[in-house]
C-alpha cells in the first residue's frame, strides 16, 4: 500500500476505483479541490502495462501526448515512443510527484447505493467502506475475449490471448495463427514475423493509418487540425463510435506504417475473417481484398484530410507520394487445415470484455455499457472515467484522460457544494420548526 490508510469502516467524500491512468489524473485534479478521497488499486500501480504487453509494445502515439495533469512528459525524446518499462516507470513518477492517497493490492467487489439512498456502500478486499460519490476508472479492458469456437481447436495446438502473449519465444516451435488485426493483432504479427516465425493472420476490418505524413507524424497534424479535440457529440453515430476499433500502427524503432500487404509480399499468409474450426479446419471469410481495401481507404482519407488542412493555411511542407499497393491477393483461401500448414499455436487478438457485474446500480444499458454523459452517470454522485470516447478521442488515453479528470471533479465539486448547502437549510428548518411560536 501507498498509504496507511484503513479503509474498513470509512467514510470518505469520494472513492476512486483504479489507480491507472484515469484514477490517477482523477487525484490528482481532486486533490488540486481540496477534496478528500481515496484511490483503491486492485493491483499495483503499472500493472495493467507490465502484465497485458508483450515484451516489444511500446506506445503507438508520440511522447508529447503523454500529459497527465500536471505531469507533461518531460524526457528527451518527445518524437519518440515509450516502451513498456518507461510506460510503467512514467506512471510510477506521476505517482511520486504528488504522492496520492493510493491503496494498492485492494480489489473493489461490490458497489451499491444505500438503503436510504444517501450514500454508496462499497465492498473491498479489505473490507466495506462508504463515500458520498464514487469514480469508476477501471476502463473497459477487463477479460480478454475468446470467441467460442476455439473450444473447438484440437488440445494439440497452444492457445494464447493477445494480453498473455510476451515473446515468440513462449510459443512451441511451428507456424503460429494470429486472429485478428486490430493494433494488438497486427503488433504481434509483426513481432513474430521479424523473429523469424511463419505467421498466418485472419484480417478484420479494423483501419490503419499512416504514421508519417508529409514531413510530420500523421498524430501531430491531426492534433493541429483540432482532430483529438472533437466532442462525441459532434457526431451523428456517437454510439457506433464509441464502439470503433483503433487504426493500426506502430511506434516500434521509431514509429512506421503497419502495412499487411507488406506481410504477405514477405511471406505472411493473410485471409479474411476467421468463421469456423472443425477440427483442424479453419474456415474464413471472403472479405480478405474488402477489408485490405478498406483500412487502405481510411490511411487515404486521413492524408486526404491532411493535404486540406496544409492547402487551407498555406503551409509548407514537402510533397510526398501517395501509397501504392504492394501486394494483392491473388485468391482468397477459404480453408486452412492447421496440421497440414504446420500451425502449433493461436494467438487470440480478439479484445476484452467489460465486467461491471460487480456494481449494482443500474446504470447499464442492454449492452452492459455504462450510460452517462461525459462520464456523468443517471445516478447522482456516481462518475465513469477512462472509457473509449468517453467525451473525445483522447478520453482514457493520456492524451486527454486528464481533461476528462478536470471536468469530473468540477462536477464533484459543485455537487459537494450543492449538498453541503441543502444540509445547512435543512438544518436551519429543523431549527425553526422548533422553536416556540409567539
């Protein structure tokens, strides 16, 4: 634990749950309040980078991105991408900055209003406390997602989700599968192929994006253009953009383009969506071109966008050739049998799962995903930080995780205020009801 603090039998203003990212920026802008509180961490601070990335992961967006509040990245290579251990190691001198009421190695297990609808009741492995409102910063990334037809694949071929993968090296010696090819899926592909390894990747319809662009980091034009800053409730389909996968890229050796027709020019085996296993069998999808295409067309569109932009202001910047297809695929293999391709492992980049089951407020809608507005829940006093385009693209990111933090904790504010203020004339017409008349 970071702090002494005994949390059976306490009452505090406020509870934070999760010490990552966006319970820390929560503290932080808390405490910048002068409101008490406290932050419970299940595991240690870090522990979600150090125990769900592979040995290689390193950011896919630029340093200068990383600005916790009051904790800008300082280090000397602000172009650059953190690795794993800086990841950690930057979270671990957030913490020692401003040194917050942090309990760690403390699990929240239950969360519900009172009774009498006054406060909430909280449930830890260290035993109950109560806080007049409660932040939930545990983010949406909290079981990995395993479709059910890998029950299916016969017991001789290791399965692995992406967040337990590490190295080529744990897998067994053969060809390796990765199914899917959202940021983590394409990563590992990567990984494996550069450490020699036959890969063979079912591709989804996840989008990619360039990572230079005209003299700059695609990431630092579109944080000029105001991209990174646009409210969810610009768009028409805030729902469905909630739920869009991240375009693919690395930061890896200094940043470059993910770009699976280079895979497969190089000897990776791309097919399209994995749609059945029957024994040995894989069956795919016929939208390996469609969905190729596709995440080809979105990297366009952006440079599309960019060109605009520098046209609009006159900027100037080096011209650069658009992209050329260095690949297409010939046919579209609709089976793969695993024994004849000498595959000995899966590796399941198929995402998470929320788990909410153990706060039972009903605050969820038939998806199980929190409704709120702007991480503001229907149920007073009650606040979601850290989610996916919870006000912006950057929200649960340390892009803008903080400015989220900033807004929660004005709306806790005045929200204590509010209350603070009922109970005084409450008190006061308790007072007068009292007193004798004449």
């Amino acid at each position: 634990m970071r702090t002494a603090m005994r949390v059976a039998g306490a009452h505090l203003p406020v509870a934070v749950i999760g010490g990552g990212q966006a319970g820390l920026s929560m503290s932080h802008c808390l405490r910048e309040r002068g409101i008490e509180h406290v932050v419970l961490e299940a595991n240690a601070v870090g522990h979600e980078w150090r125990s769900r990335r592979w040995d290689s992961f390193c950011l896919v967006t630029p340093n200068w991105q990383c600005r916790l509040p009051g904790f800008a990245y300082q280090g000397p290579d602000p172009d650059g991408f953190m690795v794993r251990a800086e990841i950690v190691g930057y979270l671990e001198a957030y913490v020692a900055a401003f040194e917050p009421p942090l309990v760690e190695g403390v699990r929240a297990t239950r969360l519900r209003r009172s009774a009498a609808g006054g406060v909430f009741e909280l449930s830890t492995t260290a035993g109950d406390l109560t806080a007049d409102q409660v932040v939930v910063a545990t983010g949406p990334y909290h079981t990995p997602s395993v479709p059910a037809l890998a029950q299916r694949l016969p017991d001789s071929v290791e399965q692995v989700h992406s967040s337990a993968y590490r190295n080529a090296g744990q897998l067994p010696e053969g060809a390796v599968l990765v199914v899917g090819t959202g940021q983590s899926g394409c990563q590992i592909a990567e990984d494996l192929h550069l450490a020699g390894r036959r890969v063979h990747l079912a591709v989804g319809s996840a989008p990619r994006v360039a990572r230079f662009y005209r003299g700059r980091d695609c990431v630092a034009w579109l944080d000029e253009m105001g991209h990174y800053a646009k409210s969810i409730d610009e768009f028409d389909d805030a729902a469905a953009v909630r739920m869009r996968v991240n375009h693919y890229v690395t930061g890896r050796d200094g940043g470059r383009d993910i770009d699976l027709r280079a895979f497969a020019r190089d000897g990776m085996r791309l097919y399209g969506r994995l749609t059945g296993v029957s024994g040995t069998r894989l069956e795919f999808a016929d939208d390996l071109k469609v969905n190729l295409d596709h995440a080809d067309a979105v990297a366009e569109g952006i440079k599309d966008a960019i060109d605009a932009h520098i046209a609009a202001l006159g900027i100037a910047a080096v011209q650069e050739a658009r992209y050329v297809p260095v690949w297409e695929p010939d046919e579209q293999p609709a089976e793969l049998d695993l024994a004849e391709a000498g595959i000995s492992s899966v590796v399941w980049a198929t995402g998470f799962r929320r788990d909410h089951r153990w706060i039972e407020v009903p605050v969820f809608d038939g998806r199980g995903y929190p409704m709120h507005r702007r991480g503001v829940s229907g149920c007073p006093g009650l606040y979601f930080l850290g989610l996916p385009w919870q006000h912006s693209w950057g929200s649960g990111r340390f892009e803008a995780v903080g400015r989220d933090a900033a807004f929660l904790a004005d709306h806790i504010d005045a929200s204590r205020r509010l209350a603070d203020v009922c109970g005084t004339l409450t008190g006061a017409a308790r007072l007068t009801a009292a007193l004798p008349i004449g």
